[in-house]
C-alpha cells in the first residue's frame, strides 16, 4: 500500500525535511523505475498509474525509441542555446508540429520548456500581434503557475498571498452545462452562455481593449469540463468580429489524449495560437506555442525565447515521441482507452448517487462527485476518501476541480486492457465501501 511503506517512508520523509511545503503532493508514492503504465516504488511494489506523470506520459513511461533518442543525443551535445546556434532536432520538431497541428495557411512554431513559458509567450505574441494588452480568460481555468499564467488561472488555492498578479487580465464563465445548465437545453444554454460575451464587452472590457482570449478545449486542473462544441464555434466568431486572437491551451489534453492530436480539431474550431507540453516529450522538459505565422512572426526579435528553449534533448526525445505515438496509432488508443473508462465510470454513477457526473472528451475521462446529486454541493470528502483508498490497493488516482471534488483519469495510453480494468476494478469495489458506510 502506498500509505504505509518502509523505504518509500523514508524517501517521503526527507522529501518533508528538504522540499518547501508549498510543492504539492497528492499522496505518498515513490518512484525507482517506471515502465508502460507501472511505476515501481521504493519497495519493489508496482503500482498501477492513473495520473501518467499529470498527463505527460500518454505514450507510456520510458518508450524504448524515446530512450534510444535520448541516449544518442546526449552523446552528441546537451546545450548550446538554440539562441547561439541553430541545430536540426529544435527545426525538425518545429516542422513536425507545424504540419501535424496546422494553424491556417502558414503556421510556425517556437519551443520553451514549460507548459507555464508557453501561455507567458502566447499572451506576448498576441498583444504584440494586436497591439492590445487585455487578455479574457475563464472560471475554473488552469494555465500554470507563473506570473501571467497564474494571473489567468482560476483555483484561489494557488494564489494565497502571491499578488499582485499581471495586470490588464479579465475573466468570465467557462460555459459548465452540468454545473450551471439549471435545465436549459445545451443549445439555450450555449445561446446564454454567448450573450453573456457581449454583456462583457458593456460592463467589464471593450472588446477592442483585448489581444486575446485563452481557453482550454477540456479544462485540465478545473475538472475536465468540456467546452461545448458550439460555444467554442461562437467564440471564435466573436473573436473575429473584434479582432481578438483565440489562444486554445491544449497542454494537458493534446497528443491523443481526447482520441486526437488536438481538441480543436474534434471541435471543427481552428485557433490563432495555440500551446502545448505534457506528453509531447514523454517527460522530459519541453513546450511549444504553434501559431499563425503571420501573427508568430508579430513579435518582435528576442522578445520570446530564453536560454534553454528548445533543448536538443527534449527535441529528440519529442521528435522520437511523435514517430512512436504515430506507429501505435495514440489517437485510436485515446478512443479506445476512453470508452472502456467512460463505459465504468457510468456503470459506477447508475450505482451511486454521490457521482454527479461523468464526462470527458477521448481518454480525458472523469467523474465529480456531489451532494445530493446537486451540482452546486460539490463533495471533496469522498474524492479524498476513493484516493486513499485506490492508494492503499497500490492504485495512483489523482482528483481536480476547483472544488477537489473531481477524479480523474490520465493513465498512460499504451495501458492493456487487463491493467485498465484491474485499476477500475479497484475503484469500483473501494467506492462501494466508501458508499456503504
């Protein structure tokens, strides 16, 4: 069990003597290898994964191609700054993403390392591309924990006496049918949800003040809310009605995750930039703001980047992930892997009241659980009990939502159908205790 460990004990221990409190820690796991969808602790236990690394090992811990790039790599040179000189696996990646995520007629792309650079470097394009400073965004969003990315994100938990944040940052509704539907149909929802835009533009920001509005498709750490297809559609209307830029951040939910390389293609709707992270590099440290090109090339020279942008590392190893993640087919297995959690995760909610819902777009599956079956009174306490619980069955789960009342589903891809089953098996069987007592 992951509670109650020897050497793991040890390990966690001098974790809490060393580390600031402040680093988050959703339970007492450890890791000495990880391969596939197993992680070995430092007991020799092997523990199944559902978190795969926050959403960044979609095509399984340690792909022997990826290790293979690495390797040859890192024999060849770690760094010389992409700003000093130019090398093949920072272009090449850069081609790849160009032509496998296509943002109109010319698209470019430029590499940082983190999730959190690349929403900081988008918001700098687009208000150099518009000449505008004001940037909307929405509840319940998560775009990192930098200046500007924590300035956009929503959840107040992140931000206890961290302010002043970046200015000239505005917020409304994400449109969340389950929470917020009050029985509308999702059409008269949506046509609500549309209107409240132009309310905005009276009440809260002249439309032409903003440079760009930043959504994700499948909200990541606000509970995996699905925008709705057709609010999203009228988004980009509304942004090209007033010459905003529409930003999409696909980091937790590109690279097959939802059953596609991006969610902006299952929903029809094509950004002026968009970023990405988490599985691109199986790993290792990489991020990229694809865009436009004629909005990408607005900004102006050495205003984006940094010294470790793009490392040749993280290229191989990106490169060498997309190679893999086309050879298995990810995009199938996203679907595939979706419908089997989808299928368990109603089973359970026909079963028990508490589950509010269960939603999600491919392998981006969760399930939120509530009071009362009301979506108002979100219940926090059973999620931490059915973590706990899945963690002592040696089970990783890790929750979501502002509220912490979501479980979510981020297990590496390449799972087999046995393991995913036995993961759920375990869920299941631990929720029916939690709910029988």
């Amino acid at each position: 069990m992951i509670d109650e460990m020897t050497k793991s004990q040890e390990l966690i221990d001098r974790r809490k003597a060393a580390i600031p409190n402040g680093v988050g820690m959703f339970n007492n796991a450890t890791a000495v290898k990880a391969e596939g969808a197993i992680i070995t602790d430092a007991d020799g236990r092997e523990l199944i994964d559902f978190a795969g690394g926050i959403g960044v090992v979609n095509a399984g811990h340690c792909p022997p191609p990826v290790v293979k790039a690495i390797q040859e790599q890192a024999a060849k040179f770690l760094h010389v700054s992409f700003n000093v000189a130019s090398y093949e696996p920072y272009i090449a990646l850069c081609e790849k993403l160009n032509a496998l995520l296509p943002h109109g007629k010319a698209t470019k792309t430029m590499l940082v390392s983190t999730g959190a650079e690349a929403v900081e470097n988008a918001v700098k394009i687009a208000r150099q591309a518009t000449g505008r400073q004001g940037v909307l965004c929405f509840t319940d969003a998560f775009h990192g924990r930098t200046l500007m990315a924590m300035s956009l994100t929503s959840k107040v938990g992140y931000k206890p006496n961290s302010g002043p944040f970046a200015p000239e940052v505005y917020r409304t509704q994400f449109p969340n049918f389950y929470r917020y539907g009050a029985g509308r149909s999702e059409a008269a929802f949506v046509k609500d949800e549309l209107h409240r835009l132009d309310e905005l533009g009276h009440n809260t920001v002249a439309p032409e003040n903003l440079a760009a509005v930043i959504v994700e498709p499948v909200q990541g750490e606000g509970g995996f809310n699905v925008i709705p297809k057709d609010y999203l559609k009228g988004l980009r209307k509304w942004c090209d009605k007033h010459g905003i830029l529409l930003i999409l951040d696909e980091i937790q939910s590109g690279f097959g995750r939802t059953g596609a390389w991006s969610a902006y293609e299952q929903m029809d709707v094509m950004p002026d930039i968009s970023t990405w992270a988490k599985s691109l590099g199986s790993g290792l440290p990489i991020a990229a703001v694809v865009g436009r090109a004629e909005v990408m090339d607005a900004a102006g020279p050495s205003s984006i980047g940094g010294t470790y942008i793009g490392s040749p590392i993280s290229c191989a190893a990106a490169l060498a992930t997309i190679k893999y993640m086309e050879e298995i087919d990810i995009n199938g297995k996203g679907q595939h892997v979706g419908e089997v959690i989808r299928k368990r995760f109603e089973k359970m909610k026909a079963k028990h009241a508490c589950i509010g819902d269960v939603r999600g777009l491919g392998a981006m599956m969760a399930m939120e659980f509530v009071h009362d079956g009301d979506p108002q009174k979100p219940d926090a306490d059973t999620c931490a009990k059915l973590m706990s619980a899945c963690a002592k069955r040696n089970l990783i789960v890790i929750n979501a939502g502002t509220e912490k009342n979501v479980i979510r589903v981020l297990s590496p891809l390449v799972i087999s159908d046995g393991l995913l089953n036995k993961g759920l098996d375990i869920m299941e069987e631990e929720l029916e205790k939690i709910c029988a007592t």
